[in-house]
C-alpha cells in the first residue's frame, strides 16, 4: 500500500485498510529491529520536529526512529521557531519544506497543523493538538494487538475519564475504524462530542466496530480486554477548574475493583503518560494541596501490578512512529 507523501494528521484520514497497513507496519518494523535485521528506508533524510507543547516520549519517540532510520533531526522547542508569533504556519511551513523531508508538529490548535499540511510540499505529521493525537493511537492499536494475540475486530477496550479531547477523541475513532468494541466511561459533562460520536458510529457501522458511550462503570467494563485512561488536569490551563474536575471524576480513578469489573483476569491497563499516580511529580503535589488526592486517574497499585502494560505502550510509540515515517517520507 502506497502512502508516499501522505500527511498524517488525525485518524479519519486514513480507510481502515490504510490504517490496518500502518498497524502491520509498526509490528514489522519492530521486529526488524529486535532481530537485527532492519533495513534504513530513511537514509540521509532530514526532518524538523515542532514542539509548541513540549514532551518526554514523542520527542524521544521521533529522534530515535529517525536516527535508527538513517536520518537526521531538528528540534524546535517553544522558543525554537517563530510559527504562529511572529510568522504564520502556513508561511513557516513553506520555509520548511525547502530544507527538510517531514515535518512534525506538537501543539494546541488542530488548525495550525492542518495549516501545515495545506501548505507543505513534504509530510507533515501531528505529534499532538488539543483535539488529536493520531500517533498515540496507532501505538495503541498495535499495542493492544500486539499485548492480546487478537484483530482489532475481536478487541474490547473502554477510554475511561475526561474523554472530551485528544486521546478519548483519538481511541474512540481508532476502534471504530479497526472494527473494535469501544467503550467510553465518563460522567455526561466529560463524553466526547455529539457530531465526533456521530462519525465513529458511522465508522463502526462499515467495519462492524461497536461503540457504547456511558456513564456506568459496571455497563462500560464488563468484557474488557484493555482499559485505557489519561490525565485529568493540565498545566496548560486554569488552575482554578482542577479540585472540580477531579471530584467529578474520581469515581472514574483506574482501581483494582474498576479493573475487576471487566470481569477478565487477564484484562490490561494502559496510559499515555505521564500519570499523577503517586506525589512524585509537581502537578501530583499541587492537586493533592487543593484536594487532598494522593491518585488521580489511576492507583499506584493498578499503574505497577502485572496488568500494567505502560511501558511496553511507551516503547512502541517508537515503532509506530517509525512506521508513519517510512509509510510517508521513506524512499
């Protein structure tokens, strides 16, 4: 399957075949390296990798499948570039493209990458906006494939808490386009957006996917195979909405008795991280002095038990990664 020169900027984009090779891709790629036997379809090539919003495994994640790859790298922090200040993407994106090979872009609005992509003469690839994060959810997808021996079409998985932007946004319309059942856990206030439910319906429908969206722990659960949370706060935004927040969604913590009501002993944990799962962490401290919260979305006890599959999740951020590079920029 040809994808050459393709964008990757959210889910949607892609027909479940494209998706699905991108899913394959990833598990090649991984054994490949494992074994030795991997081969630089990258070679030579140089990328720019945009970080507006900064990060640990994205950024990991990009340099080291491109080095792997052959290729080579710049980073760009928050003060590294002058898109969206004192340049527009459009135009930023337009330098760009003479000089490199691939493109990515970490940041808030989903519009500035779209921007990009509009723009760029070369592929362009979201590390993360607000409303997407497209590389998660393959590493996802693989993940959870890779963790049960089962199709995406035979997998069961719940997005339990704040499921109003990218990873619930992501996870529900990446099961609805492997043919997954997907379950959204979370109080009213915090589901996904009516028109974005709307379209993963309509994608479930072609691929024979199942989606439920509910507010019942018991009803989200029962027969899952994967449970999947995210952070609840941000430092992005106002201190002031956290001690609300984490009331309303602290029925939803990940916890050794939510985790039994999948009723599946073998049923798997999983994060994008980072997780507020001790108070090791600034974000940890802060939240614990507004709420007294020593956890917020998931337990200590769940984040390191056996059925904790997060640092298996984080490697292969690695390999999914490397297969939208070589899917779109590799020669």
């Amino acid at each position: 399957m040809d994808l050459h020169g393709r964008h990757f900027l959210k889910e949607v984009d892609f027909t479940p075949d494209e998706w699905r090779h991108l899913v394959d891709l990833t598990g090649e790629l991984k054994s490949a390296r494992k074994s030795g036997e991997e081969v630089r379809r990258l070679e030579g090539l140089n990328f720019a990798l945009i970080f507006e919003k900064t990060s640990t495994r994205t950024r990991a994640a990009f340099e080291v499948a491109a080095h792997q790859q052959g290729a080579h790298v710049t980073y760009m922090d928050p003060s590294g570039s002058q898109i969206s200040h004192k340049e527009s993407a459009a135009d930023t994106v337009r330098v760009l493209a003479r000089m490199y090979d691939g493109i990515e872009y970490r940041g808030a609005r989903q519009a500035v990458v779209e921007a990009m992509g509009r723009y760029s003469s070369v592929p362009v690839w979201n590390g993360l906006t607000d409303e997407w994060h497209p590389t998660q959810s393959l590493c996802d997808a693989f993940t959870m494939q890779e963790a049960s021996g089962k199709d995406g079409r035979d997998i069961t998985f719940a997005f339990v808490g704040d499921a109003r932007f990218n990873m619930g946004n992501s996870l529900l319309t990446m099961g609805a386009i492997m043919g997954s059942d997907v379950r959204v856990v979370a109080p009213r206030e915090f589901h996904p957006a009516a028109d974005l439910v709307a379209r993963a319906r309509r994608l479930a429908e072609k691929t024979g996917g199942r989606i439920t969206i509910t507010e019942d722990l018991e009803t989200g659960l029962t027969g899952c195979d994967f449970v999947h949370t995210d952070v609840w706060v941000s430092m992005g935004e106002d201190k002031g909405v956290w001690a609300e927040r984490c009331r309303m969604l602290a029925p939803y913590r990940i916890t050794s008795r939510v985790m039994g009501l999948t009723g599946n002993p073998g049923a798997k944990f999983m994060h994008c991280l980072p997780a507020f799962h001790n108070l090791e962490t600034t974000v940890g401290r802060q939240v614990f002095q507004m709420t007294g919260m020593r956890e917020l979305e998931v337990t200590d006890e769940v984040f390191e038990s056996e059925a904790s599959i997060v640092f298996d999740q984080a490697e292969n951020r690695m390999h999914s990664i490397k297969a939208v590079m070589v899917a779109t920029a590799g020669r």
